[in-house]
C-alpha cells in the first residue's frame, strides 16, 4: 500500500485494564488524513479510555498508537503533543484563572521559545514572539471561531458553550495534525451544535486538519463525520461511513438493545 | 472615570500600563520612591527598607504557591541559605553585586534538590517535604559551626562596591529599594511569557498542561527554583541589613509570615504580593504600639508580643480565605471599579 | 569477653523503648489519618491540639486541684468544643475550596492556637503531674521504663478502640461511608455534616489525650505544638489514608527514633523524622498501604 494512503492515525489491538476491569480489548481505529472519523458507542463503552490511550495518559497493557508512520506508544503526553496530537475534554478542562486569551496563547506553547531568563528581561526575543502569536491567533484563531468579543474575559464568566469553543481554539492554536475533541457538542442546544458543527468542517476544510472525534449526538455524527467507529463494552463492534454503521444490526442493538433490534427490519 | 481608552495595536494591548493615567501615576510613583529617604526619619527608612526585603521575598513564594500552586512551608529556610552564602562570600571581600545572585543561585539549587522528589507526586506531599526541609535546614545552620557560626550566628560586613560601603539604612534603601522594583518587573514578565502561563496552567489543571505540551516536572523544578532564588535575595539582603544572623530568626513562623503575607495580599497576582507585603510589615508595627499603649495598664502586654503577632498571623490567614480568599487585591479592584465606573455605579 | 563484644542489651533496650513509644507515635498519627480520610486535609494544627489537651488539663489538674478523672473529662469536652467550632466556623465555609486553601487554613489555624496558649499559659515550662507508674520494667537484662511500657498499653487501647467502633458501630459505619464517597453517603441519609464534625472531635480528644501523656512524660510548654509534626513521618510513611499504616509506621518510625537517640546521640534525635520523611518520599511516596492516587480524567 502506499506510504500516502496510510492514515494519519493507526491503532492497534489495544488492550487496557485498570485493576480486574478491562476497558479496552483489541480495539483497532484508523483516524484518516484530512477526515472527520468518529467513534460513537453507549456510555461505558470505552471512548474516553481509548482517548486517554492515544493521548498518553494510559499506557495499554498491549497494542500500539501509530501517528504519521511513528510508534508513539512509549512517548509522554507533552511529547505526542509536540508531534501534532491535539486534544479537549469532555468536561472542559479550561485554566479558570486566566482569561480567554491566555487560554488560547497556550495553546501555543511548544512553537514557543522564552525560558525563565528571557521571559523575566522580557524586551527582545520573548516580547517578539508573544506579539508574533499574539496576531497569529487573533487572524487564525480568534475570527474563524468568533470569539473576539470575550477575548479579555476570564473564563470562568463564559456561559458553558463559550468555554467549549475556547477549548476548541485552544486546541486549534496548537496547529495541530489531528484534533480530538471528545464530546464537542456535549450539553449544547441546537443552535450552538449548528455553530460548533460548522466550526468543525471549516477546520476540516479550510485547515485541512484531520478529525477524531467522541459524540453521543446521531445528528452531528451522521451529517459531518466521514467514517464512523463504533464501540461497546471496550471492543469495536461496527465500522464504515455513517450510513453503513446505522444499518449495521450489531449497533442498533448495543444502542437499543435486543428486542427493540429483532423489531427493526434489516 | 476610565474613558478614551483604546488600543490600537496587539503591542500596546500586551503592554502592562496601557493608558496614559496610569503611566503618570507610574512616574509619581517613581519619583516619591526615589525622594523618600530624604524627607523620612530614620525609622522609617528602615522600615521602608524591610519592605522591600519582605516584597521580594513574597514574590518569590507568590511565585511558587500562588502562580503554581506549589505549597512551600520552608521558604524562610531558602532565605537563610541565601543569607549565609551571601555572608560568606561578603566575608571574604566579594562585592555585593555578586553575593547576590550568588545567594539567590545557592537558594535555587537547593530548592531544585529539595523538589525533585518531592514534585512527582501530590502537592500535600511536597508541602510536608518543604517542611522537613525547613527544620533539617535549620539545624544545619545551628551545626554546620564552621560556615555558619552555629548558634551564635555571624556577622555580616558592610555591603561594598568597590570601597564603597553602604554604612547606613539610606544607602541600604538605594540597594534595596531598585532590587526590588526589578525583581518585581522581572516576575510580572514572567507571566507575560509561555513561562509563566504554563506556571498558572500547572496549578489550575496540570493534566491539560501536560496535554498542551507543557513538561511538568521541567516547568515545577522552574518555578520552585526561581521562588527559591528570589529567597535567597531576600535572604541576603537582610544580612547586609542587619549586618549579622542567627539560625533563630529563620524558623517555621517564618516561612507562614510570608505565607500569610500572599494569601491577604491576593494569590497569583504581583500587586497582590505588594499589598500583603505592606500589610504584613505594618501589622508588627500596630501591634507594638498597641502593646506599648497598654502597657501601661497590662505590664505582662509587652511578654506577650509575639505570642500575640502568631495569634494575628493566624487569624488573618484563616480570616482571608474564609471571607477574602482573593485578598486585598479583590478589595483594590473593587474600589478601582467604583472610580472607573464613577458617576455610574459599579 | 573481649572489649568489643557487641552490646546485645542495648540493642535490645533501644528497640523494646524504640517499638513501645512508637505506640503513642501511632496514636498522634490516627489523629492525622481520621482527619485525612474524612474530610481529605492534613490537619496541621494537629499538635495544636496535643498542647489545648495538655493546657487544659494542666489548668483542671494543676491549677484548679480537680481529682484526675474529673479534669481528664473536662479537657476532653473543652477540646471536642474547641474542636467542633474550629470545624463549623473554618473547615465547612471552605468546603469545595482547592486542597491548597484548606491547607493553609490548618496552617494558620494552627499558628492562631499556638500564639494563643503561649499568651494565656506564658512560655515557661510547666510540670505536670505523672500520670503513669513509673515503676520500669525488666525482661531479664532489659530494663524499660514503666511510662513507655504504659503509654504504649494506653495507645493501643485507644487504637483498638476506635478500630473496633468504626467496624462495628452504627456511627462509625457512617463516618467511614461518608469519608469514601460523601454524595452517595448524603443520599442514603447519613448527615454528612455531622459526620465531619465528629471526625474533628475525635481527632482532637486522641490529640488531647496524646497531649496529655507526652506532656506529664516529658514537660509542658508550647514546643509540644511542634511534636506532631514529627508524627508526619509516620503518615507518609504508613500511607495518608491508612490506620493500619499508622500503626506500623508509628512503631517503625519509634524504632529508629530510639536507635538514632541511642548510638548517635539525643540532638540528631529532633531530625530523626524530617530525614525520614525525605528518604520516604524518595523512595516511596504513598507509603506502605497507601492508596495510590488515580485521577479521573
């Protein structure tokens, strides 16, 4: 197969158990480059878990995470950043004690270069590079997901749908290969899940940043995502584009059990 | 009332005094800092310059605790080394423009040593490590008889530059004083920088940090070191204040003063460290002269001073974080609201 | 028999005395452990607390002239007032605030108690009557005297007792549900808040008593606040969270304590436990049953 088909994002046979639960067992993804894949399953499943593998913060009992052709498996979380591995959280994992700006500047802070001298003299270099990313974000960042007029804000004031999309920009600072965003739309009303849904195909299209994503929402899944995943008890149970895995009776009846799946015609 | 004010470029939104009121009020400030000594009396430059000591000191823990969380009980420790390396140093005729670093370098290795272990792991733990610290450090000076003198303490000569030696607290004041200013700008840039974001972001959700691409132990052992360099200073400084030490003055209730200091000046903020650091000097003073007041009527009054001062401290902490935890600072900004917003309300 | 023949007796004595006042260590550090394991605080004003039960029963005892019982059971209810307001008035209003703040609020707690029986009391030295036979004794060579052998009796009682009372009793149950999971504990109609305030008044009264005991051994004066924080040692040692750990840990940190004081001499004896806190922490962070820490992400 050629080098330039190869996805972006390979893993394989996952095996991770915490103590006697085993949360994952030989669970395989392929997150595509330039795709929005998503993985879709009932609560439990393992999403988050599988998340928290490829980010670094479980380390699988067996199995491998492959980013752009690298085993990654072994590297800390800060490492696989560097590499191009961006991630938010499914409860907003914002700095409350900073304002929207910061949040986003770190995103930002790998391409960075001030240590504690040159950040304490501060004119020269450090002063450069902060107005350099300063402008960077406000033209890449802050237009594209309209955030401009809470930029001084502390987050802690946002409503709830703000802060997810500072997240988001946040993440987006990082100039990230691959986003993962677990659960975007969480909590949000239609409206917002609109906005949020055409945030992300503008990254996907205008970026050309590739997508994994967790959501529990049918409707944002079937209508952006290029290749879904599904999940239950800790196993990949169905796979292929959104219209394939709806059909797909194993889904149906993880999400809505035996009975109501022998009901649905085939 | 604040209006008119608009920024016109990304470079003066990101400077710290953007407005021209504030620039001026900074040009006041300068100056009655540099026309201080000469209309103050005596007591009060000493005063002024035991501020300044006590400034960088809660900068430097500020630092550490309030900026990243990291809980030190042995700060007055980092102080003390500092203070007998600059000592040692001044002994053997070295000016005080090397000491002083030198004192702040010294403070800041041990403090890496003293955090390596101990910043893997829970912050309750490293707060019980700086306590272990505190003591075992202590005792080495009351030892250690060779370096330190031992109990009896040592003398420190006369802070010199090249033959010229600062004999008196005015002079002191002009070491002190600019010392001070800049440690502080110096701080404040920090946390205008990927530094000192990854400092705030460690604290508040050191999991995100890490996911963001910050090295955690790097950006702790930073924090802890440059928290224990400005100690250091401080600590130095104070010998050449003083002009001798002893092991006693550098203990446990030290290392809270300073604590208390930034938690009712504001945690995680420079203006805060400056408000707890004029508070916490001024207190000390009040509580003498209202002991001295009564004595009068209650002999025993003047005994009991410093059980008194522990009694304070105490309460002022656990006061602030119950009904303040933002500190002064919170209370500043209140009132700088009410005359931004002035004739409208706040 | 030759000069350097090794002394067995000794050996043997320092580590009798060494174990046996490791049960009184033990005893401070369940103060410690109940209080972390309920409400999750390292409670630093916990030798605080050792010095009010020393005051107070030294006021009752001493200066008042009350028989021994009486003024035991005035000091134990003064310190569960003390201990109960300190709880209403300081932990609650910073329920929910980050581990830091409660911290420093223990912090400043404990500096506020500290100043304030150093005020009333003076700094002097006190004497305090003995409170456990003094009679030593002796196992063969071995000689022990009688207060450790005792306060090492006291401290285990104490230890089983609680043990027993929160395995068995209704109350205790409670406690150990509302210190795992105080949600779930509220909604199966344990009063959370009254289960913390107990939490408080029991580790004050085993501070109390551990106060009592080190004070009619050693001396009374304000430096007993500090003696606790030595006990810190065997926390980390035994693990935060772990009333098993403290026990253990209490009698090893005892024994090398003892063994220290005994071939190294009485004054690296005060930093036996700052060393050992270190080295723990190096090597072993979370202690010998320690539950370690796992975040939920």
């Amino acid at each position: 197969m050629p080098v330039a088909d190869a996805p972006l994002l390979q893993v394989d046979g996952i095996e991770l158990a915490f103590g006697g639960i085993k949360a994952l067992s030989g669970v395989s993804l392929a997150a595509r480059r330039g795709e929005i894949t998503a993985v879709i399953g009932p609560n439990g499943a393992g999403k988050t878990s599988l998340f928290n593998a490829i980010s670094g913060f479980y380390k699988p009992q067996q199995g491998r995470v492959v980013f752009e052709g690298c085993d990654i498996t072994r590297e800390s979380p800060s490492r696989r950043a560097a590499l191009g591995l961006a991630r938010t959280f499914q409860n907003v994992a914002l700095f409350r004690g900073m304002t929207v700006l910061d949040n986003i500047k770190l995103g930002g802070h790998t391409r960075l270069a001030a240590n504690p001298l040159t950040a304490m003299w501060y004119l020269g270099a450090a002063r450069r590079e902060e107005i350099a990313l300063r402008r960077e974000i406000e033209r890449d960042v802050i237009d594209l997901l309209e955030i401009d007029h809470v930029r001084h804000l502390p987050v802690a004031a946002l409503s709830y749908g703000l802060q997810k999309r500072v997240e988001l920009a946040r993440a987006l600072a990082m100039r990230p290969k691959l986003l993962m965003l677990d659960e975007p739309v969480a909590g949000m009303n239609r409206e917002e899940t609109e906005d949020m849904a055409r945030f992300i195909l503008d990254i996907q299209e205008e970026r050309g940043i590739s997508v994994l994503l967790i959501e529990h929402d049918m409707g944002l899944v079937m209508d952006i995502a290029n290749h879904v995943s599904v999940l239950n008890f800790g196993q990949v149970i169905g796979e292929g584009t959104p219209a394939e895995v709806r059909a797909n009776p194993e889904v149906v009846r993880a999400y809505l059990g035996s009975t109501v799946a022998a009901a649905v015609p085939a | 009332m604040r209006i008119g004010d608009f920024r016109a470029s990304y470079a003066h939104d990101e400077s710290l005094w953007p407005t021209r009121v504030q620039r001026a009020w900074l040009g006041v400030l300068a100056l009655a800092l540099i026309a201080f000594p000469f209309g103050a009396n005596g007591y009060q430059v000493s005063l002024a310059c035991m501020l300044g000591i006590h400034v960088i000191a809660a900068a430097g823990l500020n630092i550490m605790t309030g900026y990243t969380g990291l809980i030190s009980l042995g700060h007055a420790a980092f102080m003390g080394v500092g203070c007998y390396t600059a000592a040692w140093f001044a002994q053997r005729g070295v000016p005080f423009f090397a000491t002083l670093p030198l004192a702040g370098a010294t403070a800041a290795l041990l403090g890496m040593v003293v955090g390596l272990p101990s910043l893997r792991i829970k912050g309750l733990y490293l707060a019980v490590a700086t306590l272990a610290t505190q003591f075992l450090v202590v005792y080495v000076f009351r030892e250690w008889d060779s370096v330190t003198g031992g109990v009896r303490g040592v003398n420190v000569p006369n802070a010199s530059l090249g033959g010229f030696e600062l004999l008196n607290d005015q002079r002191m004041y002009f070491l002190i004083a600019p010392v001070a200013v800049a440690l502080l700008v110096a701080a404040r840039n920090l946390f205008r920088t990927r530094v000192g974001r990854a400092f705030i972001a460690i604290r508040d959700k050191d999991i995100s940090a890490e996911v963001l691409g910050i090295h955690l132990l790097r950006y702790k052992l930073a924090a802890f070191a440059i928290g224990s360099f400005y100690a250091g200073v401080a600590g130095a400084l104070l010998g050449y204040f003083y002009r001798a030490m002893t092991p006693e003055y550098f203990t446990l209730q030290l290392s809270i003063f300073y604590l208390a200091a930034i938690i009712v000046g504001g945690l995680g903020s420079m203006l805060g460290t400056i408000l707890g650091a004029v508070f916490m000097t001024l207190v000390p003073e009040l509580l003498r002269g209202v002991v001295a007041g009564i004595a009068q009527w209650a002999p025993r009054a003047t005994e009991i001073l410093s059980p008194v001062q522990q009694v304070v401290f105490g309460l002022l902490i656990v006061g602030f974080l119950v009904f303040e935890p933002h500190g002064l600072l919170e209370i500043w900004r209140r009132v700088r609201r009410t005359f931004h917003l002035w004739p409208f309300r706040a | 028999m030759s000069g350097s023949a090794f002394d067995w007796i000794a050996l043997a004595e320092y580590s009798a005395i060494g174990l046996l006042s490791g049960g009184l260590l033990a005893l401070i550090a369940l103060g410690f452990v109940l209080i972390y394991k309920g409400t999750g605080v390292i409670n630093f004003a916990m030798g605080e607390f050792m010095m009010l039960g020393a005051y107070f029963f030294y006021t009752a005892n001493v200066m008042w002239r009350l028989p021994t019982l009486v003024a035991l059971a005035i000091t134990l209810a003064a310190v569960a007032l003390v201990a109960a307001l300190i709880e209403r008035t300081v932990l609650r209003p910073l329920a929910g605030q980050p581990v830091i703040s409660v911290l420093m609020a223990t912090i400043g707690l404990a500096s506020a108690l500290h100043g304030g029986v150093d005020a009333v009391w003076g700094g002097a030295n006190l004497e305090m009557p003995a409170l456990l036979p003094r009679k030593p004794f002796t196992v063969g060579e071995i000689l022990v005297p009688g207060q450790v052998v005792w306060s090492f009796v006291l401290a285990a009682t104490i230890i089983t007792a609680f043990t027993l009372y929160f395995r068995f009793s209704k109350t205790g149950v409670a406690m150990r549900a509302a210190a795992s999971d105080p949600i779930t504990a509220y909604v199966l109609g344990i009063d959370v808040r009254r289960t913390q305030a107990l939490t408080w008044i029991f580790a004050g009264m085993v501070g109390a008593v551990a106060g009592i005991v080190v004070a009619s051994m050693t001396s009374l004066s304000p430096a007993l606040g500090g003696a606790a924080l030595g006990v810190l040692a065997v926390i980390i040692l035994g693990g935060l969270d772990s009333i098993a750990g403290a026990i253990v840990a209490g009698l090893i940190v005892g024994l090398i304590e003892s063994l220290t004081a005994g071939y190294l001499g009485g004054k690296v004896r005060d930093i036996v436990p700052y060393v050992t806190v270190l080295v723990i922490l190096l090597v072993r962070p979370y202690g010998l049953f320690g539950t370690r820490q796992i975040e939920r992400l």
